[in-house]
C-alpha cells in the first residue's frame, strides 16, 4: 500500500518495489460480459425457431 506513491522507504530509505502492471478491464455491457449477450441472443433464436418449427411455417 503506497497511497502517496513514495520511491523510497521512509524509514530505510531503500526502494520500494513497483507496483505490477494492473490487468486491463474484461469488455462488459450493461453489467453481463458480452459472450453472455452472444450466448443469450443465441438461446432467443434457437427458442424462436424452435416454436416455429413445432407450429409450422407461416403460409404453409
């Protein structure tokens, strides 16, 4: 924890150790991950075609 982002211990005055690099940020939208959205467009057409095809296509 280095909130002032000090280079030097204040009591030995040795260098601290850097910080690792942060991880970047997974891609999200609207709170859920996007292969979530990709998976639940996907579940919508397949339970869209699949009422289709219990009831028959339209004009047939």
């Amino acid at each position: 924890w280095n909130p002032d982002d000090k280079d030097v211990c204040w009591r030995c005055q040795t260098p601290l150790p850097k910080a690792p690099p942060s991880k970047p940020k997974r891609q999200t939208f609207g709170g859920l991950p996007v292969w979530m959205w990709v998976a639940l467009a996907l579940l919508f057409l397949v339970m869209n075609f699949g009422s289709c095809m219990m009831m028959g296509a339209p004009g047939s």
